[in-house]
C-alpha cells in the first residue's frame, strides 16, 4: 500500500543567527535562500500535518557528514586537501570563517534516528544533533593532525569564501528526539 507517514528533512540552516543551542522551540532566524528555502518546506509540512491529520514529521538536521559528501562543503574540502597535501600533489588550502562553530555528526546515524522518527507513535519536529560543537579550526586541526601535519603550514584565508550573512554558531538540542524516539 501506499505509505501513510511522510518524512521532510530541514536544515539547522533555518535557525541562522539565533544562539545556540537550538532545538525545536527556537526562534527561526535563516540567514541564507538555502535556510530560507528549507523554512518554507518545514511550514508547509507541520501544515498538512495540523489540517490535514496526517504523518508529517520534519527532521531539523545539523550537519551530518560521510565521505558522500559533497566537494564544495567545507568539511570534504579540507579532507580532501589534506590527502592532496600529504600526497604531494597540492600546496595550499583557502577558506573563509575558521571560527565558524558546527553540530558536526555522522550521517548514517542521522539516516537511522530519521527511520526512528517514523516509527513514534505521533508526529512531530525534531531536531537531530550531537550537542556538540566544534569550530573549523577545530576540524582543521583533527584533519591535517590525522596525517601528521601541522594546517597552519598549508592553509591561508581568503575572503571570497565568507558569507554574506555569516551563520556563527549552529549547535543542536536533541533532547526531544531522543526522549521520542528512544
């Protein structure tokens, strides 16, 4: 048969500029047309779900990355600099905001807590997080440490890499999930 409950992932995007940490009571404040874009989807879902009875939920992702992320994010783009640098084959490194604070957390466990979210018994938002939080330069450390090489040897800033709207620190609450979804 035809599913009866339906699944829309947001961003922590949304929360933009409001401080940390966030969870499903926050203010949304998105400083991006991607967190705007994301906003609009997790409306229109909490909408069928209060009019129309149905088994809409949104998950509210904080950063969740695998190695099927994609290049021009922030945390491949080092990982990838860094096989680069040690492999001989790239001299330097250019980013932005180094002081930029992320929820980072490891996709596959993001996929399961979703598949759990559609097995509570009501629908709901629910933010999926780590609590933690790091900030690139804490990322630049683990990456470039990993292979034995000191980042500030390899990588320079450069501001066409900042944001308009600089989001400073996204940190998620997932307390309600947890408590939901076990």
């Amino acid at each position: 048969g035809i599913s009866t409950k339906f699944y829309q992932a947001s961003s922590s995007e949304m929360f933009g500029a409001t401080p940390p940490p966030q969870n499903e009571h926050t203010p949304f404040y998105p400083r991006s047309p991607y967190g705007a874009a994301k906003l609009y989807s997790y409306w229109v879902t909490k909408n069928y779900r209060e009019s129309y009875g149905m088994f809409a939920t949104n998950g509210i992702l904080f950063n969740h990355e695998s190695p099927r992320r994609g290049e021009t994010f922030v945390t491949r783009k080092i990982t990838r600099a860094v096989a680069r640098i040690k492999a001989g084959v790239q001299d330097k490194l250019y980013l932005g905001n180094l002081d930029a604070i992320r929820d980072w957390g490891y996709a596959p466990e993001f996929v399961e807590a979703m598949w759990l979210m559609l097995q509570a018994d009501q629908p709901d938002d629910f933010v999926v997080a780590t609590g933690t939080e790091y900030s690139v330069r804490d990322f630049l450390g683990f990456a470039f440490g990993h292979a034995g090489l000191d980042w500030e040897k390899y990588v320079d800033f450069d501001e066409a890499f900042l944001r308009p709207a600089e989001v400073d620190a996204l940190v998620g609450d997932s307390a309600h999930a947890r408590s939901a979804t076990g």
